[in-house]
C-alpha cells in the first residue's frame, strides 16, 4: 500500500467541475485582479472567522507582513514568536521592521510557553526595550493560549496578531466565556492566513488574507496590498503589490462550503491514529490541548532515532514530513541574531524528535491503519530504543 503524506489531487477531483466553470466565468469578465470575485470572498470568509473585515492578500506572509506594518510596528520595535514555526512568521516581522525576540514553547502543546512569555516581557520593559508585539503562531492547526496570551497583552499594552496560517476554522474552546467558540484569527488585533495548496483551505496558486475587526487597520491594509493607493494613481504611501487573485478568490469561495467538513474528517482521523498510538509508549502524540478544538492541518508524533523511523516508513511508501527540522534560532539566516544551541532546548529537542505523519481529509482508516501497522513493526525489532 502507498500512503502520501498529503493528496492534493482526490480534493480537486471532487470540485473540479466547480472549478472549471469558475475559471472560465474569470476568462470571460478579465477582472484577473481584485473586484468582485475578491470581495465576495472577503465577506464570505470574514463571516465565517466572525470578524468584521478579511483582507485578501497574495500569501500568508504578505498577511503577516501587513498585519505588522499597518499595526504602527517601528524600526526596532520588538515582536515575539517562538522559534518553532515556518520562517515566514519571522521574516514579516523584520520585513515590517520589527525586531525577533524567541521565546521558547511548551513542551506539552509545541506552543509558545506561557511563564517564558510573561518573564521575557517583563525583563524587557523594565530594561527599557520598545516591546510592542506578540505573534503566537496556531501551529499544527492547535489554538495557542489565547486567553493567556491576550492577558499578557493587555497588562503590558501589546497587540498581537495571530499566525493562523495552519489554523482555518480551529477554535478557542477554553474556560474565557468571552473567547469561547472564537475561531482562530478572530481574537488578536489581526489573523493572518495563508491559502497556499496543501493548507486546510488552500487555493489553486499562492494567497493570503488578514482577519479583524479594527476599520482603520483593515483600510491601510488594503491600502498596503495595492502600492499604497487610496485611489487610482493617488499614493498616500509606499506599498506592496499583494492583491489577491480573481481566480483564487472564486476558487476559496468555492472551497470555503467543504471547509467544516473537511477539517471534521481530519480530527476524525487524528481521533484514530490517538487511539492506537494510545498503548505504544514508544510514540508520543503531539496533542491538542484542552482549550483548543483544533483542524490538525498535521499530525505529529514524537520520537527517539526519528530519523531511522522515517527512512524506514519511506522504505513502505509512506510520506512523511518534519516540521520543522532546525528551530529558527539556529537558522543560518538568522546568525547574525547571535543565538546558539542551548538557547531554546524545548524547540531543540522538539525538532530532534518530530514527524508528521499523513493527515489530508481524504485519507483512508486502512491507511492509517497501515501507517500505525508499520510503525509498530519498526519499534517491534526494537529500533526505537
Ligand atoms: C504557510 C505558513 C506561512 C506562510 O504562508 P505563505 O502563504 O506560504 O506565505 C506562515 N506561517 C505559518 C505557520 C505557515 O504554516
């Protein structure tokens, strides 16, 4: 049996009629960028985040980017993330001018780490540093502390704004009343998605969009996104050419409709791989926590000799992914930082032991079944201890 780790092709089969007829309602009207493809997008997509405004953009990393420069972010202001996610998090933060400050993750959510978070803060102001943001990132599709987080935010005077690239329709389901059923992307001063293909809503092609409920920041955004225009030739600052696309926007409207069910077949599937993962104390499953109702855009599963695991599961055709293999302090884009090995151990260690294992909503029981089937082959020669 071959088991990918994602397949891209099954989803689009089924809508492929959809979204041909969409393609070519495109070709026909040339509205190529933006108009009414966009904004109907925008509003079908804000209502289901629950926020008032959802921004198309060009990717999940100019969604970041313009989230931070339309937030007021100054040269040398400082924005924390944890060094446990994709680059692009980091590099909107320096590309909107900020400065990166890591805080290490918890070791039980891959998250980032509640007490560091609210230490590393307060040792900041008192020092005098220009602490101006947070950027939890929902990794894996998991709901960061939202609730702890934005009451950090608020002692100290932060914004944040949430990496939800990994997260469509993941919910806050903890014991904050007022946060309760909130979607990612909906409790910050912004969310950032991404739509790149293998996302849990992924278009055609590349895209992105910021949620909020804040005018002015929606406004200098879609500002942002289009050379700073406010009107046609009429610059009232410099921007970025980040539209997003007619045809990827009509192809997320479309896609929007499967998204629930789509993200109930993946924690349906996460529910199955827990279950047998359940009585193998080799393997420990990257869990969501309890105040997350979480998407599993991956499934992550903790291992000693992770590196024999994998090549041996290539071996059976099985995909695998890690995600991410080198924490973004120990990156070579990222010496110049001066971090070193040591500084953030829970991200290091986490990195040495991760795999992702396949999740996509059309995945099969029998494959699962045959993935769990071949991990429990491989510890069974004893080639985990
Ligand atoms: C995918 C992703 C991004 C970037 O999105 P792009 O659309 O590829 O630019 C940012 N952060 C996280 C956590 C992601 O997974």
């Amino acid at each position: 049996m071959k088991v990918p780790f994602v397949d891209l092709k099954l989803q689009h089969r089924r809508i492929k009629d959809e979204i041909m007829h969409l393609v070519e309602e495109v070709i026909d009207n040339t509205q190529f960028v933006g108009g009414q493809k966009v904004s109907l997008f925008e509003e079908t997509f804000s209502r289901y985040c629950g926020t008032r405004y959802a921004v198309g953009v060009n990717s999940g990393t100019d969604a970041l980017r313009f989230a931070l420069l339309a937030s007021g972010l100054k040269p040398g202001d400082e924005v924390i993330t944890t060094p446990n996610t994709f680059i692009a998090t980091t590099e909107a933060i320096s590309q909107a001018g900020g400065k990166i400050i890591f805080v290490d993750i918890n070791e039980s959510n891959a998250s980032i780490d509640i007490e560091l978070l609210e230490n590393e803060i307060k040792n900041r102001i008192n020092n005098g540093h220009p602490v101006k943001a947070i950027v939890p990132v929902h990794l894996y599709g998991f709901v960061s502390d939202m609730d702890a987080i934005l009451n950090i935010a608020r002692k100290y005077n932060l914004i944040v704004i949430e990496d939800a690239c990994q997260a469509h329709g993941a919910q806050y389901i903890g014991n904050n009343d007022s946060l309760k059923n909130k979607k990612a992307g909906s409790m910050g001063l912004a969310g950032c998605f991404s739509f790149y293909p293998g996302k849990n809503l992924g278009s055609c092609g590349e895209g992105g969009a910021v949620t909020t409920n804040d005018d002015n920041l929606a406004k200098t955004i879609k500002m942002i996104r289009d050379h700073g225009q406010s009107q046609k030739y009429y610059h009232d600052m410099e921007g970025y050419n980040g539209r997003l696309h007619a045809i990827q926007a009509g192809i997320l409207t479309i896609k929007l409709k499967y998204l629930d069910e789509w993200n109930d077949k993946r924690r349906h599937h996460a529910e199955f791989y827990d279950r047998h993962f359940a009585n193998i104390p080799e393997v420990n499953v990257v869990k969501d926590p309890p105040w997350s109702k979480g998407v599993y855009h991956l499934y992550i599963i903790k291992v000693k000799n992770r590196d024999r695991l994998q090549k041996w599961l290539n071996e059976k055709e099985i995909g695998t992914g890690l995600h991410y293999p080198v924490p973004l302090h120990l990156q070579k884009a990222y010496q110049h930082l001066g971090y070193k090995e040591g500084d953030f151990p829970i991200s290091e260690n986490h990195a040495k032991q991760i795999l992702s294992l396949p999740m996509f909503p059309e995945l099969t029981e029998e494959q699962i079944f045959y993935v769990v089937t071949m991990i429990k082959d491989f510890i069974k020669d004893n080639k985990l201890s």
